[in-house]
C-alpha cells in the first residue's frame, strides 16, 4: 500500500512539473480563467442577455442563476440515473449467478454438473462484460447530452463537467473502474489531478479501515499484549498468543433457542456468556480490541500521509532551471520598464528645458 502511495505520489508531483514546464513555454503563467473565450453555443444561447463582466468592463452573455439551477438540477438528476441504472445492472448480475449456480449444479449433463463453478463464473463474466461494452456506449451520450444541456460558459468547463460525470458513470461500474482510471484519466491528467489526489486520500482511509476492521492482526496484537501468557512483558513470542483462539470465541446456549436444542456454540465475538450477569453484553476486551483499530486507523494514516507529504515536498513543483528562467525573465522585464521609465523622464525634462542626469531622478 505505502509503495502505491508513493509512486502516486511521485507521479502527480513529477505532472506539476511537467504542467509547470508547459504552461511557461506556452506562455500561460499568468492567464486566468477570465481571458478564456465564450462557447459559440454559450453565447447563441443567452446573446438577449448580458451583464457588464467586472474583469473587462465590457458587456457579456449572462446565464440567469434560475436557469443555471433548473438545469444543474436535470444534469445531476441525469447522472443519479445512469448511476442507479448500472448499479441495477451489477445487481442483475449477482442474481443470476445465483440462480445459475443452482441450475448448473443440477443440470443433466455430466460435464456442466461437474463444473458447474466454472460455468456459472464464465457465463456471469460473459455477460458483465457485455452489459459493460453495451452501457459504455451508452455513458458517453448521456453524458454529452447532459453537458450540453447545462450550456457551460467556457471550453474548460464544459471539458471538467464532461469529464466528472464519466468519472462518476465508470467508478460506479466497479469491474471496470480500474481501467478506466487508469487508461482514460491517464489521458488527461491536467484535468484530474485534483480527483487523482481525492483517490489517494481516499485509498489510504480505505486500507486503514480495512486493516483494523478486517485483518486479525489487532486483536492478536491486544491479546498478546493485554490478555496472554505474556501480558505486561514487552515482548510478543507465538508462545504469547496460546489461548487466543479460545478468547476470542464467544458462548451461546442453544436452549434459548426453544426448539429443544442443548448444549453451547461457539462464535466469533467478545461478548460476555450467558451464565454471566450480563449476559451477551460486550466485554471489556471488545473495547480494547476497538480502541486499538481505532488507534491504528488515525495513526497509519497520519504515517502514510506523512509519507506522502514528506515526498511531495522532496520534488519541487517546478524544475530549478525553469524557476531560473522565470526569475531572468522577471529581472528583464523590470530592467525594460526601469530603462523606458528613465527614458520618459528624460525627454519630459529635456521638452521643459530642465538640467537632468544620467541617474534616476
């Protein structure tokens, strides 16, 4: 996890540079969003409205903010949709694994009933993969369309709105969401960078919880420390960990059932027996057990993205030979204005027939 933090890491940073390079030698340090040209179609559509720009000074075509609303409102109604539409798919999917799973198992030829696994994963595969082939056509239009519709004033927002809602279309699609981030975003990592950095935060949390939630390394580690063989020696030997199993299974009495059982199972839980006097109620080492993945959560995360920070900041955002470039740009620009100043004042004082001096006056 920690190596796929870092190349992710050391693949934006080295981006920033590379976007910093390009965005000198194409002369756009200084642009800003306002000098970007209105859509063709922006203008056609609202050219009876205008509003005087407060960058230029000059009249412009305006959207009305109820307009903008209503129709953000169908677009993100559009994308909820498409959204449910393929969760309904992948849920289909599951559903007919089941059933198929059944039918193949009882089928009347040998080799269907023999590998009746095989057949039921192959065929399910067949099929999300066509549904997938099939919606990916359909994702594209739809969210054309609903771009189209909410009429974006510039180029650039067209392209992130465009690009936001076949992010949200494809990482719903969750067997092919990894390939579309890594081919289709690989594409245009301009635009999804700061996305690019949400799936890093977010991969990080994910794995924290998954490692205290799901992996049997805390409670072992609390066992062996708190409730073992060995509690209170600071060491941690598998000699530590004897009557692990037996501590963290939990007891139930069968009678309480009321079907005439007898006797007591064993589950996976720390709660306290029924003869106890709270009976089924957490027990202490429950809390000790969560108070550790919680623990471990805040601090893998503040690990890992120290970590993260810590590399980001060893690579600058710009090479040194461009931030040089930049400066001597910079300085030549100042020398200019300084030297046509100078000269300005000269002439005004040369014109008034005043004595002046090769210095700044």
């Amino acid at each position: 996890m920690q190596l796929m933090i870092s190349t992710a890491t050391v693949f934006l940073e080295f981006w920033k540079r590379r976007r910093a390079v390009l965005t000198y030698d194409w002369d756009l340090i200084d642009w800003e969003d306002e000098e970007e040209e209105l859509r063709p179609q922006f203008e056609a559509k609202y050219s009876q409205v205008e509003r005087v720009n407060p960058i230029t000074g000059k009249p412009e075509p305006f959207q009305p903010f109820p307009d903008k609303l209503s129709r953000l409102m169908v677009s993100v109604s559009g994308i909820f949709f498409m959204i449910s539409l393929v969760l309904t798919a992948v849920f289909a999917v599951v559903v007919y694994r089941l059933v198929a799973m059944e039918q193949f198992a009882s089928f009347k030829w040998y080799f269907i009933k023999k590998y009746w696994q095989f057949a039921t994963s192959g065929t399910g595969v067949c099929i999300n993969f066509m549904i997938i082939m099939s919606l990916n056509v359909v994702y594209e239009k739809v969210a054309y369309l609903l771009t189209d519709l909410e009429h974006p004033r510039t180029e650039s927002e067209w392209e992130n709105s465009f690009a936001l809602k076949m992010f949200l279309f494809q990482f719903v699609n969750l067997n092919s969401s990894i390939f579309y981030i890594a081919f289709f975003l690989g594409r245009h990592a301009g635009i999804w960078y700061g996305i690019l950095e949400g799936i890093g935060v977010l991969a990080v949390i994910t794995n924290a919880f998954v490692i205290a939630i799901t992996s049997d390394y805390i409670p072992r580690f609390v066992y062996a420390y708190k409730y073992g063989p060995c509690t209170d020696q600071g060491y941690r030997q598998e000699k530590c960990l004897k009557g692990y199993v037996n501590s963290s299974l939990s007891v139930f009495d069968l009678s309480e059932l009321g079907m005439g059982y007898s006797g007591y199972c064993r589950y996976r839980d720390y709660r306290a027996p029924p003869w106890s006097s709270t009976p089924y109620e957490f027990t202490l080492q429950f809390w000790h057990v969560l108070a550790a993945r919680l623990a471990f959560i805040i601090v893998f995360e503040h690990l890992v993205f120290g970590i993260k920070s810590f590399i980001a900041y060893l690579i600058p955002d710009m090479p040194k030979d461009l931030c040089d470039r930049m400066r001597r740009e910079k300085y030549l620009v100042q020398e200019m204005m300084y030297e046509a100043e100078l000269e300005h004042l000269q002439r005004e004082r040369k014109k008034n027939g005043k004595q002046y001096h090769h210095e700044w006056p």
